[in-house]
C-alpha cells in the first residue's frame, strides 16, 4: 500500500479545550468511567450474593483503589519509566497533567490498597482481590482506548492495511509521506488485556465456583494479564530502554505471571471453602 493510503492519526484528545493545555480529556473520562464502572461491578456482585458488603464497606473499597490505581500508576511511571527525571527534576512527580502512567504499577498500588483494606474491615485479602480482579479490565479497556486517541504509546512500523500513521511518532515538521504506518497497539492492548479479561473474569466470578477456593481467580487474573501483556508487547514501541533484551512492559509482566502461578498454586493447595 501506499502511504497516502493509511490513516493518519488526527484525533483530539480533548473533549472540551479551555486552554492550550486544559480541558477535559478523554484520558481523564476514561479513568473516571473506569472507576463508575468498578463500583456499579461490584455493587452488582454483592446483590446477588458474590459478596456480603455493606454499601459503607463497598465505597470504602472503591475509594481504596481508586487512590491505589492513580498513586501506584504514577509512582510506577517514574520509577519503572522516568527514574532520571525523578534524579534531576524531583517536582516532574507532581507534573500528572503531561501524563505518564503505568499499569504494572497501578497494579502494585491496589495490591497495598486491598491489604489496608482487608486489615480495616477484617476481610481476606485473598477473597478481596477475588472481588476486586473482575473490576479492573473495564478501566484497563478504556485507558487503551483513550492511548489511541491521545496518538501516545504506538507500535512498531507494520505495513498492514489496519495500520495508522502517527505523526507524534515522527520529529515535529516531518512530512507525512515519510512517516512510517504503525502498528495500532494501543488497541490491540484494548482487547487483549481489557475485553478478553473482562469477559473472562465475568465467566469465572458467574458461570463457575472459582470464589469457592480464594485466591484463584486472582492467580488467574494476573497470570492471563502477564501473558497478553507480553504478547501485545511484541507490536509495541519500546518507548524506554530494554532490559535484557525486553521491553519493560514484558519484563515487569514476568513477575505477575510469577505471582499469578504462585496463587493458584496456593489455592489448589488449600482446603476449598463451602
């Protein structure tokens, strides 16, 4: 094909502009919907009997995570992504509306949100993350999407009919014939780790009796989400260093597929609950 034949990327990542650099962004609507779906989730889950939560102990959970989510995937983008920055410019911390978030560390964000909440509420952390995995691919779906539209994080040069040219992907003021089509990979990552685990856990939380042995179906979670990740990682743009020869995003999914074994190593190995 042609390069004139491919999409060119012009979407505006704002809903409404204020200023050059305020408004309201799809990236921001994507988090907030994410959050409103969590807790509509979960409010489900406990009508019909997945959990016995009072609606008190339900927003405590939400408010948990949702402060685990932003602070975790924000400290996780400076450490795992922009560690020097933090070196020579500590206030780039504080910076969120340049962006720059990261999943890997959102995800360690909720593991200490869920800890603090299961020790305030007496509750089992395994039972909680249980709860909460089927939560979570909604937002994930979402922020993927609103990557696209910001034109952030594209993959590597493809030259499938599907492919999009990013100009971002460019230096400022390059031609668009010489810009190379990329790899859509902010929605391949859409479907691998938003549609296909939200559909999976919703499976698992209605269809079977994974709750009956705790831990499993968070096992599971982060053992599927390390594998997609991975997969999806291989139409990605590096967008840092590599280390041992991977990206960073397959690199770090290795330690949840660790993780995700471990649990349903455990959980097979403990008695079941009735």
């Amino acid at each position: 094909m042609s390069k004139t034949e491919y999409w060119v990327h012009n979407l505006d990542p704002f809903l409404f502009q204020f200023t050059e650099s305020f408004g309201i962004r799809y990236y921001g609507l994507a988090y907030a919907l994410g959050f409103l779906v969590g807790m509509w989730l979960l409010h489900i889950f406990c009508k019909h009997g997945k959990a016995t939560l009072t609606p008190d102990q339900q927003s405590c959970i939400i408010t948990s995570m949702m402060i685990g989510v932003l602070l975790g995937g924000r400290m996780g983008y400076m450490l795992f992504y922009a560690f020097d920055d933090i070196l020579r410019r500590p206030w780039v911390i504080f910076q969120i509306w340049k962006g720059g978030m990261a999943s890997h560390g959102g995800f360690i964000g909720v593991l200490v949100a869920c800890w603090w909440v299961a020790k305030k509420l007496n509750l089992s952390i395994l039972r909680l993350g249980d709860l909460i995995c089927p939560l979570v691919p909604p937002g994930i779906l979402l922020g993927r999407i609103a990557n696209f539209i910001n034109g952030e994080l594209w993959g590597k040069v493809s030259h499938a009919s599907w492919a999009v040219i990013f100009p971002q992907s460019a230096t400022p003021g390059t031609p668009l014939e010489l810009i190379e089509p990329r790899h859509p990979s902010q929605l391949y990552a859409a479907g691998l780790e938003g549609a296909i685990l939200l559909a999976y856990s919703q499976w698992r939380l209605w269809k079977t009796d994974v709750l009956a042995s705790p831990g499993r179906l968070t096992g599971e979670f982060l053992s599927i989400y390390g594998v997609v990740r991975i997969f999806g990682e291989q139409f990605r743009e590096p967008d840092a260093p590599l280390i041992m020869d991977l990206s960073r995003g397959s690199f770090y999914s290795i330690f949840l597929l660790i993780a995700g074994a471990f649990l349903i190593y455990y959980s097979a190995t403990r008695r079941r609950v009735d």
